[in-house]
C-alpha cells in the first residue's frame, strides 16, 4: 500500500524580465565578439541575432502574461 500523497508546492516568485534580459545580453555580447573577431561561419552571427530575437519574443510574451494575470486580479 502507498502513503498518500504529499500536495504540491506553491510555484516560486520569479523576474522572468530580468531573467530574459540577461539572456538577451548575453546573445548581444556573443553577437559584438563576433563581429569584432569575423569568423569564417556566418551562421554563428546569425544564431546570436536569432537568440536575440526569440529573447525578445520571451519579454512580449512575459509582459502579456503578467498583464493578464494583473487584470485576472483586479477583478476579483
């Protein structure tokens, strides 16, 4: 027979923002140091710019979701 089961934590608070940002910045330091050095595969410019973009794509969708939950909030 199993013990029963014990319930689920609560979801930790986190700065999904910074979070974001700080990879963001980093895509950005690897994309300069790329172009300062110009490496013989252009694809690695482009995966910097790509990761920036995505990272970008994450703060949208973040910014939504909180002002979702925002409003969700209020209304109760």
């Amino acid at each position: 027979m199993k013990p029963p089961r014990k319930p689920d934590p609560e979801p930790l608070q986190t700065n999904d923002s910074a979070t974001i940002l700080a990879g963001i910045g980093l895509w950005a330091i690897a994309l300069v140091v790329l172009l300062i050095i110009r490496p013989a595969q252009s694809w690695w410019i482009w995966t910097c710019v790509a990761g920036m973009g995505m990272g970008g794509f994450g703060l949208i969708y973040v910014y939504r979701r909180d002002q979702r939950e925002r409003s969700r909030d209020a209304a109760k």
